[in-house]
C-alpha cells in the first residue's frame, strides 16, 4: 500500500505499509509495517561492480522490524529522525524508532479513511476521504493527543 525512504538515528531505511485481503471483504481487515535496512552482501561482492550500473549489485534488504497493525497501512511519512507516520483505517499513528523497533508513540483517531500523509519540521498534514486535509503539529507523543490540531 505504501513505500518510503527514512532516516531514522542517522540509518537510511525502506518502510513499507501492507494489507491483508480474505477475500470475503472489499476493505482490508488488518496489515503491517515492515522496516528494511539495505545491507552490503560482502566486500567482493561489492567491489564486483556488476548489475545494472545503478549500484545496487552486493546489496539485499534485511527484514529490521515488522509491525503488525489492526486496519491497512494506507499511507507512510518520516517524521524528524526517529519517528514514522502511519496512516492506518481511519487513524494517524506516530511510532518512534527505539532500538531497531517502531513503538507506538501517539494516535489520532477522527478521520473517515485517511489516505495521505505528508510531513514538514514537526507538521503532519492529513488528507483523509471524505474530510479534506488537516495540519496536526507533532509534540512528542506519548499519549492519544501527541498529534494537535492547527
């Protein structure tokens, strides 16, 4: 469902949002976060220079940190360099980077489906299915309210 880049504590890492379908429901029931470090296979491999000339040869991604969360992962933002914004279902979570995990940090519930999230300094910008947009300033979490409104 959704893919970004994240520097998270100075590492540059690929997150990406899934969904699981039963095939009995349209909408998606439940989905993860999954986080991958891109790693180096081996310095020959490396130095070997071979592939498609766009540096990816001697490379693999690592599974770091998978989440598992209760709605489809619509949408994914960095946050500063420790957190990740999740647009899941109808709620906007902000997980913080502790220890090569993502841990729930703060949530705001209230949207109908929210399908795009961007970010900017401590700004979360939220466009949601049937609500337009809203701008949240991120204040450190670590409640239900971490995430205001502006």
């Amino acid at each position: 469902c959704s893919l970004v880049t994240a520097v998270l504590d100075g590492v540059e890492y690929l997150v990406v949002g899934t969904a699981y379908e039963d095939g009995t429901d349209a909408d998606p029931r439940a989905g993860r976060i999954l986080v991958f470090a891109v790693r180096a296979t081996g310095a020959a491999a490396a130095a070997d220079g071979g592939g498609d000339g766009a540096g990816a040869a001697g490379k693999n991604l690592v599974l770091v940190c998978e989440v598992r969360t209760s709605a489809a992962v619509f949408c994914l933002a960095p946050l500063r360099d420790d957190c990740v914004v999740a647009g899941i279902g109808s709620v906007v979570h902000v997980y913080k980077w502790r220890n090569d995990k993502l841990v729930p940090d703060c949530a705001h519930a209230g949207h109908i489906l929210a399908l795009f999230v961007r970010t900017r300094g401590d700004f979360i910008v939220v466009g949601d299915l049937m609500q337009s947009i809203a701008v949240w300033r991120y204040s450190g979490g670590g409640d239900s309210d971490g995430a205001r409104g502006g």
